[in-house]
C-alpha cells in the first residue's frame, strides 16, 4: 500500500496541525469571537486526504455497506451495525451500534445518508437513533487517480449544530484528525 497522507482544518486548506480539545479545568477556552461549535484553532469541520492502491469501486463497495463500517472506524465508537442493507441513495438511513462514555455507554444512531455519488462520493448525517441529525455529517470523497489508484477524503463537518445544550458539552470535534487519519489508513488495508 502507498501512503500519501495530506490533512486539511476547515476550509483553508493546507497543512494544519492535530484538532484536538483544549482541555482546561474540564472545558475548552474560546478565544474572541469563537463560538462553542468550533475547534480551538477556530475550525467547523476537519478532513484528511490519502491515495489508496485500489480502485474507487472497490473503497466505494466497501463504504456503503455498514456491516463493514467497523473495519475502519478508529473511534472505537462502531460496535456493529443493525443488519441494514447497502447504502443505495440519499435519503436512505441505516443504523449503527455504539459503545462511548460522551453517550453513556452504550447507544445506537441513525445515519441519514446526504451525499451519493456512485464510486465518488458517499455522506451521512449521525443522529441519536430516533431523532433527527443535530448537524454534523461524515462525507467520503474518491478520486480515480489512475485506473487503480484512488484519492479519498474523508471530511467530518459539524458547522451545522446549533443546538445551545449539545454545543455547551463541548463536543466537538469529537474525533481527531489523527483518528481520522487512522480511518483511511484502515480502510486502504479493508480493501487491499
């Protein structure tokens, strides 16, 4: 497998260092003029760019098929999903088993799909199971760089959550760019 990692915050672009929390007595500092739904650097959404030895058919088979989600989640969120059929569409929702102590334990979500581009493009917006997205979504763009060789981005945007009590929890991002860093790399190795 080739490894070829570019990372981008936001949408400036270029190269930018791990979004993490600042965590300081147990909630982040905002600087002037941020607000709480975004990164310490000032970001609403972060993405990683890799090229994958594998065509974009193969990655794309791979992504929408939810019982295969847990092969590269690197949140260790994933436990497994709610025997839902292949992704065909936007407007299909599939649901998710979930383990993590920001919920509770123990939780399943819905994942209503916002973005579908057969073998370039495939998106969902993540909710509570039974509730409708509160407004982060998950989008994975491919590329054909060459007959087998493939550009993917992953992009994790929370720019749409309004909601006062979500945002006081001080959530997001909720993932890293490491972590989703880590997701391509394991889904490059779910297809090779």
């Amino acid at each position: 497998i080739r490894v070829q990692i570019k990372s981008r915050a936001g949408s400036r672009g270029g190269s930018a260092s791990l979004l993490r929390p600042c965590q300081c007595g147990g909630g982040r500092v905002y600087g002037a003029g941020m607000s709480m739904n975004q990164s310490p650097q000032g970001e609403t959404k972060q993405s990683v760019t890799r090229t994958i030895d594998a065509p974009a058919k193969d990655i794309f088979e791979v992504l929408t098929l939810p019982e295969k989600h847990k092969l590269f989640d690197s949140s260790g969120f994933v436990v497994d999903d709610e025997k839902t059929q292949r992704i065909q569409k936007v407007g299909d929702v599939f649901t998710m088993n979930m383990q993590g102590d920001h919920m509770g334990g123990e939780y399943r979500t819905d994942n209503h799909v916002v973005a579908y581009d057969e073998n370039k493009m495939v998106g969902w917006a993540t909710a509570p199971a039974g509730t409708e997205p509160p407004g982060w979504e998950w989008i994975w763009t491919l590329e054909a760089d060459g007959q087998d060789s493939t550009e993917v981005t992953l992009t994790y945007d929370w720019s749409k959550v309004t909601d006062p009590d979500l945002l006081a929890k001080n959530l997001f991002p909720l993932i890293s760019q490491e972590q989703m860093e880590e997701s391509v790399s394991k889904l490059a190795a779910a297809v090779s």
